[in-house]
C-alpha cells in the first residue's frame, strides 16, 4: 500500500459516534459535541460553541481514524479534569500559533513540545494557583504513549484502553489499525477482529480455548472482548 493510499485511509470517514465513543469509553453524546457543537440554553438564550475537532468528512459521515486519534487526546484531559472546552479550544489555538501545526492532537510535535505549552496555557486561562494546578501532563502523557507512529511521526495504530480507569500498567492487547479489518480492533499481533472473539466466547467457548487456539494468554482475550462490551458491562 502506498504513501498516498494510506494517508487517504487515515483520512476517511469510517467510524460512527456511536461506534468511535464505544471504542474509547465516551457517551456518544460528548463525543458528537466535540466535532459537531452544541446548541444549549444560558439564561433563556439559545447559545451554540463551536466543535472543539474538525472532522475529515462531512458531519453525518462520522469520525476518520486521525479523528479517532484526535478524540483519544482530548478524552485524556475532558475525563480527568471537567476542563471547560471553550477554555481547550483557546489552549489549543496557542500551541497551534506556536509550533505552526494544524492538527496539534495528531501532530507528534504534541507531544515533544506541545503538551508542556498545552498545559501551561491552559492554567493561564482558568486562573489556577500553584496549590491547584492541573496535573494532567502525565495523564495525556499515557494516552499519548497509547499512539504508535510511523518514521515521519504520522500515526498508524491507536492501542484504546479497555478499562475506564487509565493508568501506565494496564495491557495494551488491542490495536486498532486503518489498515487491518477496516479500522476494527483487532487482536495485537494476530489481526483477529474483536468482534470474533466476543462472539465465540458468547457462544461457549473459554477464555482458555480462545487463548490457545490465538497463541495468546487469557488475560489478552479477556481485554479484548472487553472492547465488544457495553460500557455498564466493562465498568
């Protein structure tokens, strides 16, 4: 597959709000507003902000895989501090100004050098003491580790979390890749479809069965038919 052809598959609509939200553990609804808006009403007058991520599509045709990308970021600050979007969009303005990148979420220059200006910014805006502040550099951190690149930096695989709780030690058995499966996650290192395995295991077979017949461990299948569960179902 060529250079074009996979910047072409990164850039296509291929997962619904519904679908994208499921993967990384986010009410549908928060991640429509993110790339859709919002209208809501603040003192009897209808008001609407803007979205936070432009999407690569129109907005009826859902998320491309560098949105995806783009939503896993933002989730790491909107899930550990109720951060007010308004005040991530103007963050996020800055650090685009700064390192003259369009994409800041995508762009691997994020994470060298933009999330130290992100967060530095971000205080600025919201007023933040040095007893209080935000703390969540590590934390986007992680789920920047969460990323694989290729040689230009351009991401290529997104490893989700399979758990609400999100800490360093927790597996990454689940890949998620445009070019295997059509964008489904998919067993690391086996491209066995999620979607199979929660299936046979609902028709009856073992986590045991299904780690020996993958070459894998238990523990691997149980995570990734984790990504197949209802998000009550995988608290």
């Amino acid at each position: 597959m060529g250079r074009t052809d996979i910047d072409f598959l990164r850039r296509t609509p291929a997962y619904s709000y519904v679908e994208a939200a499921h993967y990384l553990n986010l009410p549908p609804s928060t991640l429509s507003s993110w790339f859709r808006g919002q209208t809501y009403t603040h003192d009897h007058e209808i008001r609407r902000f803007r979205p936070v991520i432009r999407l690569d599509g129109k907005p009826g045709e859902g998320l491309s895989f560098l949105n995806l990308i783009e939503a896993h970021v933002l989730a790491a600050i909107r899930r550990q501090h109720r951060v007010p979007l308004q005040k991530v969009r103007k963050a996020l303005d800055y650090v685009q100004r700064r390192l003259d990148i369009q994409r800041p979420l995508v762009d691997v220059r994020f994470e060298t050098d933009g999330v130290d200006l992100f967060v530095h910014e971000l205080e600025r805006l919201i007023n933040v003491s040095r007893e209080g502040q935000l703390e969540i550099e590590p934390v986007i951190l992680r789920y920047l580790q969460r990323i694989e690149r290729d040689l230009t930096g351009a991401p290529i695989k997104l490893y989700p979390f399979t758990r609400k709780s999100v800490s360093a030690e927790e597996p990454a058995p689940v890949e998620i890749d445009p070019r295997v499966a059509f964008g489904r996650p998919v067993l690391v290192g086996r491209g066995v479809p999620t979607a199979i395995l929660a299936d046979r295991f609902k028709a009856g077979d073992s986590l045991a069965d299904l780690a020996e017949d993958y070459d894998t461990s238990a523990q691997n299948i149980e995570e990734a038919i984790r990504c197949e569960l209802t998000r009550r179902e995988a608290a």
